[in-house]
C-alpha cells in the first residue's frame, strides 16, 4: 500500500500562529504563495477537546484550496501521523527576524 504524504504547515496570520494539517502541499502558480490543499483535521466526537480546532475547521469549511505568501510561512513538515490543528497567540519571541526578502524582475534596488 503506499505511503498517504501528510504535512504539517505552521504560518503566521493577523498576529496568530496557525498549524494546520493537509495532504497537498506545493509552490502555486501564483509566485511568492504556497498552495495548500486537501486540508486534514481530527474526526468529530461527542466531546470537544480543542476548540480552536473547531475554529479552524470553521474557517476552512468551504475552502478548496489556500494560497499562504511565502513569507508568512515558518515551517513545513512531512509528518507521519497527524497532530490537532491550531491557532495560538504569537507570544512575539523572534520579533528580530527578518523574513528573506522576495524580489521579482524589474525591481530596482536602492
């Protein structure tokens, strides 16, 4: 049987750090932006156990596809087994981190 690819996706999104679990992930045909499909998240029980996984789940209800910029991704893992999806605060550890800068043709440097 083979292997089903699972990734883990953690980014930054209006001051909060999301993860998020999907089966599809690549560079979109939209430059500077990841392509995130086929998002993943835990079965639904009887008992809430996380509710900013219900939050994700709503926010992503009807989403086919997401395009995140480049820049706001932190990390990408392939993972084999699959973690709870979240959003937490970003507590503003490495505000001294500068994001690699993107620079397309025809831009002039100064």
């Amino acid at each position: 049987m083979p292997k089903k690819t699972l990734y883990k996706v953690i980014f930054h999104n209006q001051g909060k750090i999301y993860e998020i679990y999907a089966k599809s992930v690549h560079q979109g045909a939209m430059f500077g932006f990841i392509e995130i499909e086929k998002l993943v998240f835990g079965e639904k029980t009887t008992v809430v156990l996380d509710p900013t996984e219900e939050n994700l789940k709503s926010e992503f209800s009807d989403v086919t596809r997401t395009y995140i910029p480049m820049h706001s991704v932190i990390r990408i893992d392939e993972v084999n087994k699959q973690g709870t999806a979240k959003i937490t605060e970003n507590t503003g550890n490495g505000e001294n981190v500068m994001p690699f800068p993107v620079y397309t043709k025809g831009e002039e440097s100064n």
